[in-house]
C-alpha cells in the first residue's frame, strides 16, 4: 500500500484540488479515514507550498469515547505540528430544537464549524475523508429512497470550497494503510447499530451484494455514478441554453415560462428546466418528488388556463393564457395601510409613497407606468391601501361606467397568483387606484385643481 500516496497525488492533480490553494483545513474525527487522509496530506505539506491546519467537532454523543477520539487528534497533530482547531456542541439537543434527525443536526453543525475556521484562512479549501465505499453507500441510499439523475452522481469530488481528496480509496486500502505506517485511529461502534439506514445499507445489504452478485460492486457504483455525471453535464448544458428560450419574465418571486416553447423539449429536459427554475425563486427549495413532478409536467400540457397546482407550503403553479406562472407566495406582512402623503410604504410586495405637491409642477413631471397623478382637493377622507375584494368596482380614466376589479384584471390578464399582491389605494371605500394599472376618474386632475398628489408604486 505505499502506492496510496502517489494515487493521493495523482487524483488530487487530476481534479485540481489543491491547485493555488494556499490553507487547507483537514476535517479529523479520528476515525481511520479522516486520520489518513492527515497523513497523506502532512506529505503533501512538504511537497506543496500549502498550509495545513485541522478541525475536530466533538457531537457529544458517545460520552467518553467521543473524548477519547479529540484526544486522539489532539495527541497526533501536536505530534506532526498541526494546528488544531476544537468545536463541542450539544447534537442531540440541536436536534430536538430543529426538529431533524440526529444524523442531520451533526451534519449542519459540523460543516458549519467547519466553514468558520475556513473564513478565517486565506483562499483555503476544506478537506472531508469520505471514500469509495462512502460513495456507493449514498448512491445505493438514494436509488432505495427515490432520487434523480443529479443524485445518483452521488458524492461529488468537489463542491464550493469543500473537496474529498481520498475518495478515490477503498476503506479497507485505509486500514493496510494504517497499520503499515503506525497511524493510531479509532473505531466508532455506533457504525454497526442498524437504526442508522446507511449501517444497514453499509453492514447489510452491499455485503450481500459483494457475496452473491457482484464482487465489484463498490467500482460498478463508481462507474455508473460517472456515466451519470457526463449525461448530467450534458441535460444542465442544453437546460441552461433552454432556460433562455423558454422564460419569458423573471423576478424574486415569480418566473413566467412559455409552455408552447417548453413542449418542444424531450420530457427529461422539461422537468430539469422546471427544477432549475424552482432552484431560483427558492436557493434552499427541497427537490419536488416523481409524483408532484409528473403532476406538473401534466399541467403543463393540459395547458387549461386557471389551472393551479401547490408544488409545497410557499411554491404554487399557475397555467395563464399560455403561460406557466412559478409563485413564491411570500407570507404576508400587510393587511390594510393608512396612508400619509409624504412617507414610503414597504412591503414584501411592493413599495409605495406619495407626494403633496402644486397643480404648476404637473405638467413638469415625466410620463412613468408606475407613476399617477390625482386631485388632492377630491381627497375627503382616510386614504388606505387595501386588498381587492370580490365585488370592488372601479370607474377607469376615461370611462362614463364602472367596472368590476375582477374584470379588470381578467382584461389585463393579470395572473391568479398576482392578484393578492396587487394593493387598492381607496378613500372612504372608493377605489382611488388599482396601484400600477388603472386610474379613477373620479379622481382625476382639471382645469380647477389647485393642488395634486404625486403616487408612486413599485413591484418588488
């Protein structure tokens, strides 16, 4: 096993880990992978100008062993001239507070600590020890609880400032490793408990794989996972010129698709341009599943206006005329606004202001859509933004009769899901201004009006 440092070399050159990288923080439990993984990178010191520092995260789970472990770090890299960075933190406490998994709450608090000691060295990586075997038993978890093509990539080589530069090595080439150059490790017992799926996945199933079907099953995994990737790379490359194609308004909380354009595409292209649009209203968006998403898929080509579809708690989807509205319903933070002249109202929807200004400074204003102009003196009453109801009516500039709120914006097809955000400004329960699109007559500037109130609205 001399060799494994050279194959440590070769296919951290391969993947341009460490290139001009000038800290790398190596992330130690003291478990036999993460110990190497110090080892190998202590030769690396040597040979490359990189700085070398490590992170241990103490989860307070296994009481005295887990000690046991940080001093197990602690020794080895006062040994080797490492500089040591500690973390202890309550894991099962954060879980039961966040409501996750203890196998979750130990990851967030760990890469978390991990990324504070990497903020404070310049231009730095962050090394974590995962193996080959560590990326078979993902890719076979997934395959078991459902994923997509991106997720039988499995676990990737590099990803942000975080890279895996032995995951190359099978464990047991670890362990002859090891042993063969005095590395001390420690054993965690709680990898043989079978209340932790990936342990089952781990100690039960791929041994019996291994034994009665395919020998080669950790390499078959990584070679699928790779062939994977390359037919990944090609669906993102010809999503991210379809994106272009296909979305005709985009904004923080809402994309509007073409769904005649969209259904020219091959089925695998249209779900991964309905996920990367999901992916851009909501960064942290937890991927829909096979059934919501083939339900989508079928809204799409029933293409029936006023068709809606909740995707989860904040996201809905909306056919509109031809069109395939995303929603991020924000939650909301206004119900009905009393309005001064001469102050801003910011909302998660919108902003809104006016302004008190003389009839002789009107015709010096320029022409804007977001921007009306009404007859102060008209004003008797408390001005307020509110939300439009079923049966408001509104008499347009320009028009002798009124209309209904609901047939104006079926007029100007106004969306569904746009509706909610769009405010009414109303005087005494008379509609004022159907903000950013029609005007009252009733309200409207003449030859007698002496003083006007500028209105500004905006969409956020």
């Amino acid at each position: 096993m001399n060799n494994l440092f050279t194959r440590f070399d070769e296919f951290s050159e391969k993947h341009s880990l460490f290139n001009g990288i000038q800290n790398a923080v190596a992330c130690v439990s003291g478990g036999v992978d993460s110990m190497v993984m110090l080892s190998l990178l202590l030769v690396l010191r040597e040979r490359r100008d990189v700085n070398l520092v490590a992170a241990h995260f103490n989860h307070k789970l296994r009481g005295v062993l887990a000690d046991e472990d940080e001093q197990l770090v602690v020794d080895y890299c006062k040994k080797n001239n490492v500089k040591l960075y500690r973390k202890r933190l309550d894991v099962r406490k954060y879980a039961k507070s966040n409501n996750v998994s203890l196998e979750m709450a130990g990851r967030e608090l760990r890469y978390n600590f991990y990324q504070e000691v990497a903020i404070q060295l310049n231009n730095s990586v962050i090394a974590t020890g995962h193996t080959l075997d560590d990326h078979a038993e993902t890719v076979l978890l997934r395959i078991f609880k459902g994923t997509g093509l991106q997720g039988l990539e499995g676990i990737p080589i590099k990803r942000s400032n975080i890279i895996r530069p032995i995951l190359f090595a099978r464990k047991r080439d670890l362990y002859s490793y090891a042993h063969e150059h005095n590395i001390p490790f420690s054993e965690d017992h709680t990898n043989h408990e079978q209340s932790c799926q990936r342990n089952v996945i781990r100690n039960c199933i791929i041994p019996r794989i291994v034994g009665n079907i395919n020998p080669g099953l950790i390499e078959s995994v990584a070679n699928m996972s790779q062939i994977l990737s390359e037919a990944n790379d090609f669906l993102a490359e010809t999503v991210k010129k379809t994106l272009d194609e296909v979305i005709l308004e985009e904004t923080s909380h809402q994309i509007v698709l073409e769904i005649s354009c969209l259904k020219n595409y091959f089925i695998a292209v249209e779900k991964e341009v309905l996920r990367q649009c999901l992916f851009r209203l909501k960064k942290d968006f937890k991927p829909i599943g096979f059934r919501i998403m083939n339900n989508l898929v079928s809204l799409i080509h029933s293409n029936e206006t006023g068709k809606l579809r909740r995707l989860s708690g904040e996201l809905i989807a909306n056919i509109d005329r031809g069109r395939l509205i995303l929603s991020l319903k924000k939650s909301n933070d206004w119900d009905e606004i009393t309005v001064e002249p001469g102050k801003t109202y910011k909302t998660k929807s919108f902003i809104f202001s006016s302004e008190a200004m003389p009839v002789s400074e009107y015709s010096k204003q320029p022409n804007r859509s977001n921007v009306e102009f009404i007859d102060l003196d008209k004003i008797d009453g408390e001005v307020k933004l509110r939300k439009w109801r079923l049966g408001d009516r509104i008499r347009p500039l320009g028009l002798e009769h009124s209309k209904k709120v609901s047939d104006l914006f079926v007029d100007l097809k106004i969306p569904r899901i746009r509706k909610d955000r769009i405010p009414l400004l109303v005087c005494n329960e008379k509609i004022i201004w159907v903000c950013g699109l029609k005007l009252s007559d009733s309200f409207k500037i003449t030859s007698e009006t002496t003083t006007i109130l500028k209105l500004r609205y905006e969409e956020v």
